[in-house]
C-alpha cells in the first residue's frame, strides 16, 4: 500500500501541458531568429563536455571565432553563458582593485560596463556622448592622457543607440598610453567591418543571439598576448572562479599544461549551435556578410525616410547596419505601435533601452534576417501601424 | 569585379563538414542522457526573452522548481549559466567582504565554495571529513559556535565522494546561530529526499544535467524569506552586475515592482528544456523519482559487491544513490577501465576528482538513466573490463 506523501508543495497544475513555441518574427535587436539547421545542431544527443568530440567541437569553435574576429589569438573561445556573461568575463580579469578604467558611454552598455567595473573596485571615469553620437580620436586621446588607465572599453555597435562606432587608430592610442583597449561588438560582429588584431583590440567579446543566429547562451571572446600579460600578472585573483582566464585557459586547450583540468560543465548543446553559426558565417564568408547588412540597412533606411520617418543616428557613417533606430514618430505612443506590429505582422520591433528609452523604436536585422523581404516586411508593417495606431494632433 | 579581400584570418577548413554527436550511454556523474522530448522542446523557435510566453515560461519553471526543492519561496528561479554560475550566485549575494563562512569541506563542492569565498573577500573556516566521510551535526553545532559564521555551505551530493550528507537538524542549528544554510543539491536533487523549506535550508541550487536530464546550461535556485534580508539589506553591491539577486528577481517576476527591466537575454533555449524537465519530474512524482533512485542503487551496489567490487563509502545511509563511487580495483589502471568501457560498450563511466581522485570510479545513474536496464549494462560492461584489461600481480 501506498505511504502517505511527505510532500508540502504538490505538484504545479501549470506543468500538465507541453510547450510549443510560437513562430515570430525576431527583429527586435535580438535575440534574432535561428534557422532550422542550428536548431537542429543544438538538438543533437549530448555527449561529455570532455569527450575528445566535445574538444574537437571547441576547438572548431575557437577557429570560427578567430575568423569571425580576424585575430590569431591563441586565447580565444567561448564563455558558458550571455553576452553580459562575456563582459564580466573581460572586466574580472583585466582589471584588479585600484586599477583605472576609462569608459566611453554613449549607451547602457558604457552604462554598464561603469557599474560592472565599480563593483570590482577599479576607479572609474567616463567620457560621455549624447544617444546616438561618437567620440573622436582626439577626445579619447586628451582623456586617455588626462585619467591614464589601465583599461578603455567602448562598444563598437551600441544596440541601444544604434551607433556604429568607427574603430581605426584607437587601439593604438591606448597602447601609446599603456592602456588595453576592451570592445564589445555583441550587436555588430559579422554585420560590420571589425579586424581585432588589425585595430589593436586587446580584449573582444560578442553574444550568440545577434547576427552568428544562435540561441542566446554562449559568448565569443578572445584576449591578445598584451591582454593575456596583464591578467595573468595579477596580484589577486579574479573575483569569479568560474570566469577565471587560467582555469578557462586550460578549459579550452589554450594553455601549455599538458592534460585539461575539469573546470565547470560548459552548456553542450549551446556549443553545438555555436559552432553551426560559425560554420555558416564562414560559409557566406565574413567580408560577404558585411556587404550584405550594410546593403540591406542601406536599402532599409530609404525605405524608412520614403515613408516619412526620422533616423535617429544624424551620421550616414554612423550607423548600425544591424540594429536600426527610428525616432519615435511624433504623436504616436510606440508602445501601441510596437504591440500592433507583433499582434497583426507577428513581426518584433522595439522601443528603446537605457538612455533611448521612449525616444526611438529599434529595428534588429542580424544573419539570416538581414535581407530585402525582411525589410519589405517591416516597411509594411510600419505603415500599416502609422494607419491603424491612435495619432494625436501634434 | 570582386574587390581583393581585406582578411588576414582565412575561412578555416575545420568548419567545412557538420557534426553529427554519437549516442553514448552517459553514465557518469553528468551531464547525463537527454530524454528526446527535451531535446525536442529546446529546438523550439526561438521567442523574445522578454515576450509573454516566455514570462509564462519562466513562472512554469519557477512552479516546478518550487515543487522539486519542496519551498514556498518567492524567490526561486533559474540562473542563466551552470552549476558553478549557481554557487557564485548564492555565494556572492549572500557574502559581504569580511562576513565569516563556515564551509564543510567532504570533497571537492567544499573546496571550491571556499576558494569562491574567499575570492569575494569573505572570512572561510572549514570543517573537514575525509573523502567518502560525513559530520555529525554536534561537530557541526561546535563550529558554528567557535566561529559564529554568517553562512554555512554542505553539499548534499558529493559527487567526487559518492557522498549524500544528511540535513535533518542542521538548518535548525544554523538558525540558532543566526547563520543562513546554504546546500548544494546539484548531484542530489530528484534523486534522493530533500525538503527545502522543512529541513530549513536558506540557499538551494542545482543544476539542469544531472536528474532533470537537461542540457547543461540553466540552474534552478532558490532563496528563503531569510537570505533575501541578507541579501537585500547589503552595504556593499554584490561583485557581478549579472548575478546580481535584485535584478534577477526583477526579471523573474519575483520582486513587487510593476515592470521587468531588461538585465540580460535568458538562454532561450535552455529555458524551454528546462521547462520540460521539471515537467517530466512533476509527471512521475518527486517521490516515485526518490523512490527509484533508491531501489536501483541498491540493486546496483549488491551486483558491483556479487562482482568483487567494493563501494567507496562504507555507511549505507551515506551512500548517494545518484552517483556511485567504487574503490578502484586493485592491480588495474582505472584509466584502462574507463577508456574500455566508453571503447567496447559506448558506455561513459568516470574516475574520481579532486579528493577522490586516482581512488575510485565513478557512476552516475540519473533521472532517465536510473534504471535496472542500465544497471544491468554498467555491470556487464564492468565484468568484461575486469576480464580484458591488464591487471598486475598485487
């Protein structure tokens, strides 16, 4: 006979039913859509996450990245987790107590990397742009000079501005100033021009979700001799085990041990995914790649000013081929629009983030969604929102 | 005409041909087997991380958690990373610089919960048992006393020891001490009785790929009424924007504010199995899944001493059922062993780590994996090794 339960909490009603997932979509500035085949890559049975297929695997993985970054980087690979994953992963290693830092915000992600940095204790300054501008070489300069730090990050596509920022000269500024030069290209890798070695990137990290077309849940990155000098000359260790570089280092085959160390689980079928998105970035081939985003922005911004709206990014130059930001039309509340366009296009777009919250709606065409029915798409749907939404007399 | 390539880095060959992963039997202590209809809800197309469903989703996976940790908690969701990202998570919001940490230390988990804490600068003691050992909960009393922590960490399951601990009393002791109890149940949880809220534990992690046969990558934690005023009465901020328990329950759903701000991009993906994890765990009954786990491992442990082999920790009650340590046969080298099983029978059994490493094997039997069929299969897969590989007069 049956004992009597010794459970407190009963089973959850909510749990009877499957899941299906609704098809949509995915062009808010991410995650993007997944084609079929990675979705497929990710659903393969998982095997060890130290089986010599799984180091086969990663050490794919570690080629994609280097080609995708353009870096021979020796320390290159993905970290077990999201973009802001990444970022942690950069800042926790590069950057002890008492180290300066300069940030260059004109965004939440220099937002963010400000608060990241000063939770670790470095000493943070800031250079600031209004939303949806840029430094100059000559600004990054003075305020190298001026606060000397040891680390300088800027985001090279700021998703929530929409600003693509130009990169040439300023790797070699930070090393005139003795100063590692971190980039975050979670949302321009592959849809933009980005040559890591060539541009003196030190440190590079990207996200899966954007234009690679993977699920979100692993985070390119890779680390430059002068980088690598850095964190692994500390007096203190890191403050996260699990995002420590030697044991990552050792992890992903990238050290002079002999044997792999176990370290953590990484997530298998993440990485599976990952490396099929590499696999088709590399098989259009990155310069491919780039031409196309910048083509297909190019065509989208026409499209939107044909249509009477307003690019948020003033610069030609400026702008982020992947993510698109679009003034909020004047007399409209984007929240109706963005809600109408997802009820009857089942098509994401979004409203803005951080310091653009309220000001623009952002468009994402990232991979497989950067092409001319996508944009035809979202241009359709755009006017038929400014027809049916409520506009007030301005 | 095409212009001449700008890219130092070539499209590497490595990349040119899909991967296609091997079914393996995934018989150590994780990851473990993933059930196709998991696999299959994690190829589902990707959604917003922030879309309703995906809100609807998340509030599943927290139901379910709720009921396989048996809590009430509001405050219980998945950490978007493994295991290891599960223990930072507790360890850094719960931890202030200077807070002392009792750390019971009976194989690796307590090594590294140590090595965590005291990266964040937190005051770790330890209490030791040998590898395979336990401590009663006077020597337990005995150190709170003497050191009068603000946290004490206990793994449930060891897995490097083939240890389960027992929990009945110790959360009343920490109490008493005004200490939170902090248990990580990665290797245990489904597989063997545990009541988080009855056995007064604060902080409860796991992980997706060890019972919940999930893909690695999303970790279930949970924390009681008591670790929340710890955590949200802080002077200082915790070390990682990303862990960062505030606006994890923002994202969650689980803190009383009338909106969720975007913090990261959840792993999608991982989420949906997730889902279906807890969902298959719900349909069988957390105690039949106990129950199972019991009943095979005893049957599992007389075939290994019918066989000559003899088992690791000597007192039955401490033995866990989810992972089986064996001493390593005398005379053979337990890397032959290993490596003729995962040759001859498709069959993944590990050797020890950390403390017990060199000892013992190891074999993990987890949630689907929890079988007499599977039993039967290591056992045979055993006999032949003993037969085949070399063994030395002793």
């Amino acid at each position: 006979s049956r004992t009597m339960s010794s459970l407190s909490v009963p089973k959850p009603a909510c749990l009877n039913k499957p899941f299906v997932a609704p098809h949509r979509f995915m062009f808010g500035p991410g995650p993007s859509n997944v084609p079929p085949r990675i979705l497929e890559a990710g659903a393969n049975p998982i095997i060890g996450h130290m089986h010599p297929e799984m180091f086969e695997i990663m050490s794919d993985i570690k080629s994609g990245i280097q080609y995708a970054f353009q870096t021979q980087n020796n320390l290159t690979f993905a970290v077990s987790g999201t973009g802001h994953t990444a970022m942690e992963c950069a800042l926790f290693n590069a950057l002890e107590p008492g180290d300066g830092v300069l940030v260059a915000v004109n965004g939440i992600w220099g937002e963010r990397a400000t608060d990241m940095a000063e939770r670790i204790g470095a000493k943070v300054n800031t250079i600031s742009a209004p939303p949806g501008g840029c430094f100059t070489n000559d600004e990054i300069k003075k305020a190298l000079s001026k606060h000397r730090p040891a680390l300088m990050f800027l985001a090279h596509g700021e998703s929530s501005t929409g600003v693509l920022h130009a990169l040439d000269g300023i790797g070699d500024l930070c090393h005139q100033y003795g100063c590692l030069f971190l980039v975050d290209c979670v949302a321009s890798m592959g849809g933009a021009p980005l040559y890591m070695d060539k541009q003196g990137i030190d440190i590079l990290y990207t996200g899966s979700q954007k234009v690679l077309n993977a699920p979100p849940g692993s985070a390119p990155i890779s680390f430059s001799p002068r980088a690598c000098q850095k964190a692994f000359n500390r007096r203190t260790k890191p403050v996260s085990f699990f995002l420590d570089l030697a044991w990552l280092a050792n992890y992903w085959g990238c050290d002079d041990k002999p044997a792999r160390t176990y370290h953590h689980t990484g997530p298998v079928s993440a990485f599976y995914s990952l490396r099929e998105a590499l696999r088709m970035l590399a098989e259009e081939g990155l310069e491919e790649s780039w031409e196309r985003h910048r083509t297909v922005a190019e065509y989208f911004h026409s499209g939107l000013e044909d249509m009477g709206l307003k690019l948020f990014v003033k610069d030609k130059s400026s702008r982020l081929p992947t993510v698109t930001t679009i003034l909020a039309p004047p007399g409209y509340d984007w929240k109706e629009i963005t809600s109408f366009i997802m009820k009857t296009h089942n098509v994401e777009v979004s409203g803005g983030l951080g310091p653009s919250a309220g000001l623009v709606l952002r468009v994402g065409l990232m991979g497989c969604n950067s092409s001319r029915a996508s944009v035809d798409m979202v241009l359709s749907a755009f006017r038929d929102a400014l027809q049916h939404c409520h506009k007030s007399k301005v």
